[in-house]
C-alpha cells in the first residue's frame, strides 16, 4: 500500500500545472470577452473621482460596513491596469490560480497528503459553478480575500499567543473585505477543538475556551455593525424582500399570497382559502434550483463541445488539454490514504459545516436567493466532503469494484468540470454578443421605442438559455449600460414571441 501510496503523490506539480493552463486556454486563445456590468461603473468612478475619490463615494453609497476593504482591493486593481480586459482578466484569472495553490499547500500542512491536497485544489479549481467568478472581475476582492483568510485559518488555529492576536486583527480586517467569510469562524472553532482535542478536560477548557471567546465576540460585533448600517446594500435588500406582504403566483384558478409570513392558497372560483406552512414555499424554491442546476450542468457539457468545434484550432487544443487531464487520471492509481472511519466522517462534518456555514446568509431571504459565484467559497467545503465520502468508501469497500467506480468518478469530474466551466464561456460571450447586436439595431433606429418598452424583430437568438441566470444577472444590466446614454432605460424583463422581442425598462 505504501510504494501505491506514493505513486499518486509523486509529483503533484505536473497535475497542478497541466490543470492551471487548462483553466487559462480559453482567454489565451479565444481572448476576453470584454468588460461588462461593475468594470463600467468602477472605471467610471475613477475616472470621475480618482482612486481616493471613488473609494470614499463607495463607502458613502454604501456605508463603511460594507466591504471597504474589499472594494480598495478593486479599484486599485482597475486603477493600476490600462482598460484592457485582457490584461485585467490574465491577472485575475493568476489570482484564482494562486488561490488553488493556497488551498494545495494549506491542506497539505494539515495531512501531509500530496493525493488529498492535489485533489481539492483540483476540485475547487474546476468547480463548475467557480467559472462565473474568474469570469467577473468584480469579484476578485473575494478571491483576495479568501486566499488571505485561508492562511489565516491556520495560524489562528495554532492558538500560538503573539500569532494568534496578530491573526485576529487581520480576520476582521477580511470581514470588511468580503463578509461571507464571518462564516468560516464556525469552522475555524470547530478545527481549534478537534485539533487541541486532549483527555483532560481541564486543561482542554482552559486551553481553548479564551481564543474561542475571542472569535465569538469579533464575530458579534461584526454582525451588529454590519446589519446595523442602514445603507448597507444587502441589509436593505434583505428588508425589502421580506416585507413585501403580497406575492401572487397565478396557476390557473390558483393565486398563492403571502402575508405576514403565511402563505395562503385560495381558490377563485369557491372562494374558499387554505393556510400553507411558509416553510413549504421556501424548500419548493430550492427544488426548482436544484433542477436548474442540474439541467445547466448536464445541458453545458454538449454546449461547451460545440463551442470548441465551431472555434477551430483553438477549440481542439482545449478539447486535448482535457484529454490530458483525462488520461493523467486513467493512469493515476486511486488510493488515497485511508484513514480511521472516524477521521473521514470528521472530513464529512468539517466540509458540511463550512458548506452549511458559508451559505446560511442566503437562507435569511423568504425565498433563498444564492448567485452562483457565491458558491465559490462553499465548494472548498464540497471538496472536503467528497474526499470524506471517498475515504469512507475505501474503508468500508475496499474491493475492485469499489476502487473501479471511485475512478471512473474521479475521472469524469476531472473531464466535466472544466467542460462545463468552458461553457460557461462560451454562454457569456454569446450574452454579450447578442445584447451587442440588440443595442445597434436600437441605437440604429430599428425598434419601436415606447414609454415602458422597446420592441424590434429578433435577429439572431440564442443558445445559452440553459445558464438560466445569465440573462437577469449579466444580459440586461449589459444593455441597460450600452444604450443608457441615449435613452436613459434600465431593462428589467424581456419576452420573446416568434421573432418579436418585447424589452420592458424603466427610466433610470
């Protein structure tokens, strides 16, 4: 078992290397797909405002509790690059890149596993969800920051005195960064009493429960500054959302309202009504999620290969790239080290407390509400669980046949996740063209324009539907910001008869 051992930790840098120019072929040979949504508005404030100037009308939009630390990291990252989107994605896309090494040698510090290590940095890298956020230079403040938090997780759990205040202070400096992080606090004081774990009860108590108070109260006192700001933009988004008393959804004869946190379903044509427990609402929410996730992920595969064949030379070099990866796992023995059955249901319980913790912010809103690069974080916890559910698997079946499906497993995600991730690439690119093309014939007198809404004949359609948050999120704030200048619209809804297309906006 050992000479199988080291086998697969023989040399872990040709995985990470193969694996970090797989990630970056699409902008090397296909290019940027261009600034879109905030690069508009932050080259806009500085230009307008200057670094200084632009960072301080943040904080006054949006209150100090609000990532100002996080939005200096931003800004002085536009500020230093030219306007070019390929400069600026090739140096983001290296700090996502030097993000999965961080999580290779943090995790390789605690197991001393090459295999354990090489696999979660792998499996954050690839995360299929993870594209829409190397993808969206706005969100480098997050990558910034959870590359720091990570190192930071570790010396706080040392409980090392001078390292440990000095820790501390630059966790709370990586809450105002970006505040999803506070979640992390519950793993951090979960590893601090399994790590320090000892028989005496009495020097465990006394040795852990000050550093524990220390995080408790650095977490509170974030959370009351920061839910106490009442410019903070998700605070006001989170009341908004919730005091909305009335929420109709016609099915027929059916009109569901929710009031004062019921959900009421009454019948038009009996009048009779009937109170349905609001929870039920919430976890159908959840269901219809889940099912558009799974059609993206099965749907991005064919789409992301038909992206590759129709772009040439370039898409068949990134389609071998993957091969390689591929045939890298075929050859590659799958033992990791099997450890007790207790240490891997810890594995299982770490990754679901950091997963669960990460994203309880998101289940605050009636209805849960969380964008996909938000799962960037928790899909670090994902790959910890899997690794559990691996590792558990090999000690309660350690046949063949068990080791045989456990590759074949690790060999798809190895293949479908950056196919999926290139798909995701491809769909913005088609985004951005499409509301481009929307935009001339708009700017070029072909469409009726009236009060609410603007309707013109549909040139061309599209493809990426299956990326069902793409639209909302990136298309209608893109032509919002292209045509915003001459006609001073916000789109907020679309609908498409034949090859009609009706825009609804508002004026800004």
């Amino acid at each position: 078992m050992t000479s199988q051992l080291k086998k697969i930790s023989v040399n872990p840098n040709a995985w990470l290397i193969t694996s970090w120019v797989v990630l970056l072929l699409p902008l090397l040979l296909l290019g940027s797909p261009g600034f879109y949504n905030d690069d508009f508005n932050s080259y806009q404030a500085i230009e307008q405002l200057g670094l200084s100037g632009a960072i301080q009308n943040w904080m006054n939009e949006y209150g100090s509790a609000y990532r100002p630390i996080g939005i200096s990291f931003l800004y002085g990252y536009y500020s230093i690059m030219p306007q070019n989107s390929y400069l600026l994605y090739f140096g983001y896309q290296l700090l996502y890149i030097t993000l999965s090494f961080v999580i290779y040698r943090e995790i390789y510090i605690f197991t001393k596993s090459s295999s354990t290590s090489v696999f979660l940095a792998l499996f954050f890298l690839f995360f299929p969800f993870n594209a829409t956020v190397y993808w969206q230079i706005s969100s480098l403040m997050m990558v910034i920051a959870t590359i720091f938090a990570l190192v930071l997780m570790r010396q706080i759990i040392s409980l090392s005195n001078r390292v440990f205040i000095i820790s501390i202070v630059g966790w709370i400096v990586l809450l105002f960064t970006y505040e999803q992080l506070l979640g992390l606090a519950a793993v951090i004081g979960f590893l601090i009493a399994t790590i320090h774990f000892e028989i005496n009860f009495y020097n465990f108590f006394k040795k852990i429960i000050f550093p524990l108070l220390i995080i408790v109260a650095v977490s509170t006192i974030f959370l009351v500054v920061y839910f106490t700001s009442d410019i903070n933009p998700k605070v006001v988004s989170l009341k908004s959302l919730n005091a909305e008393y009335l929420v109709q959804q016609e099915e027929g004869n059916v009109v569901v309202k929710q009031e004062e946190g019921k959900v009421i379903s009454s019948n038009k044509k009996s009048g009779e009504s009937q109170a349905i427990f609001s929870g039920l609402g919430r976890m159908d929410h959840i269901t219809r999620r889940i099912d558009k996730a799974i059609s993206f992920l099965a749907s991005s595969i064919s789409y992301s290969l038909q992206g590759m064949l129709n772009s040439g030379i370039a898409g068949y070099i990134m389609i071998s790239a993957i091969a390689v990866l591929g045939v890298m796992s075929f050859f590659l023995p799958l033992y990791y080290p099997i450890f007790t059955k207790l240490t891997s249901l810890l594995y299982i319980f770490t990754g679901t407390l950091w997963v669960g913790a990460t994203l309880a912010p998101f289940f605050l809103y009636d209805e849960v509400h969380i964008p996909p690069y938000t799962l960037m974080l928790p899909s670090i916890g994902l790959g910890i669980i899997m690794l559990g559910v691996f590792q558990l698997t090999i000690n309660y079946f350690s046949d063949f046949f068990t080791k045989l499906i456990l590759k074949v497993l690790f060999i798809f995600i190895v293949i479908s996740f950056p196919l999926v991730q290139y798909g995701f690439y491809f769909g913005l690119n088609e985004e951005l063209r499409y509301w481009e093309n929307i935009a001339t014939e708009i700017n070029q007198g072909n469409a009726k324009i009236f009060e609410d809404k603007i309707i013109f004949t549909e040139i061309k359609g599209k493809k990426n539907f299956h990326i069902f948050w793409l639209e909302n999120a990136v298309g209608f704030r893109y032509i919002s910001d292209l045509i915003g200048e001459e006609l001073n619209r916000n789109i907020t809804k679309v609908s498409r008869s034949g090859k009609k297309i009706i825009l609804y906006s508002t004026v800004k």
